[in-house]
C-alpha cells in the first residue's frame, strides 16, 4: 500500500512541477488577461446601439490591459534567449519602446468611452488591434 502511496504522491509533484501550466512566463499570463478584456471590449464596442454600451465593464476591461502592459513592459519576452547576445539589448529597447506607445493608445481609448465618444472608441481599439498584430510578429517566438 505505502508503495502505492508514494508512486500517486510522486506522481502529482512531477505533474504540478512540470505542467503546461507552470511553464508560463510572467508576461504569458499578463497577455491572457489583456485578451479577455480585449474579447469584453470588442464584443461590447461591436453593439451598434450606442445607449446599450456596458460602459463601467468597458472601463475596467482598459484599466486591465493598461496594469497588464504595464507589468509586461518591464519584462523581457521569451524571444530575447534566441537572439545573439549583442541584438539583445535593441530588442529590449524597441520592446519598451512599442509598449509605451501601446499604453499611450490605451489611454486614448480609455478617454474615448469616459466620454461616450463610441465611434472614437471602436476606431482607437482597432488600432490597438492593430499595433498588438504587429508587435506579436516581432516580439513573439514563432509557434
Ligand atoms: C490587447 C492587446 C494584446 C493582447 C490581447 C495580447 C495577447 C497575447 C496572447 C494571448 C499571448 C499568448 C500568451 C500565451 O502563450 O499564453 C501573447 C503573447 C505575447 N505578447 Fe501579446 N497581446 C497584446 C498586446 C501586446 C503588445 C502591445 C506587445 C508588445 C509590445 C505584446 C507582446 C507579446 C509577447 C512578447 C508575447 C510572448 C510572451 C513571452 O515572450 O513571454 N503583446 N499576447
């Protein structure tokens, strides 16, 4: 019986130590967060009938992806260790670089839906849509 015990009992460390789950970098999990609040807000600016916007859950979905950019920002994406060590440094740089610009864009938007301007809205988040496209295609290792 103890053998048993003990084989179960090892089996669960080896799978809680070495899960997917586990494996995600700091900025994986920030990323998922910014892509549910993502799904929330185009789901929400995609309502045509601008009186019926869940305004308030709009607002906390951009204070998330801003706190969530923020903490990426200061992290060094997963692509850098296969770089040569002196391109390292300019990734970071242009990494930093983008993720300012992005945070500034989320504070557009943010004032956007403050202000009710929904059509503003759903233009400024189609250009985050955008610029997240693009910085994936240069920050992300390829799958
Ligand atoms: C709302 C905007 C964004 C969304 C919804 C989003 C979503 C995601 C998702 C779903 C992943 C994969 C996470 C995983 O594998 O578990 C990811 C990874 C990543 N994203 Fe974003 N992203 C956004 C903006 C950005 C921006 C602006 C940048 C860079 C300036 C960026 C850089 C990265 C990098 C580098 C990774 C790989 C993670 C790593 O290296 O550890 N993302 N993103």
């Amino acid at each position: 019986m103890k053998p048993l015990l003990l084989s179960v009992a090892a089996l669960f460390l080896f799978a809680s130590v070495f899960s997917p789950a586990r494996s995600d970098t700091a900025m994986e999990a920030s990323m998922k967060l910014m892509s549910q609040a993502s799904k929330q807000l185009g789901t929400d600016l995609a309502q045509t009938d601008d009186t019926k916007h869940a305004k308030d859950l709009d607002l906390k979905s951009v204070a998330s992806i801003k706190a969530e950019s923020l903490k990426s920002r200061d992290l060094v994406p997963k692509k850098e260790q296969s770089l040569p060590p002196d391109q390292q440094q300019t990734m970071t740089q242009d990494f930093q670089k983008d993720m300012d610009t992005f945070i500034k864009d989320v504070d557009t938007l943010n004032q956007d839906i403050q202000s009710e301007q929904w059509n503003a809205a759903r233009d400024d988040f189609k250009k985050l849509m955008d610029e997240q496209r693009a910085d994936h295609k240069l920050y992300r290792t390829k799958h």
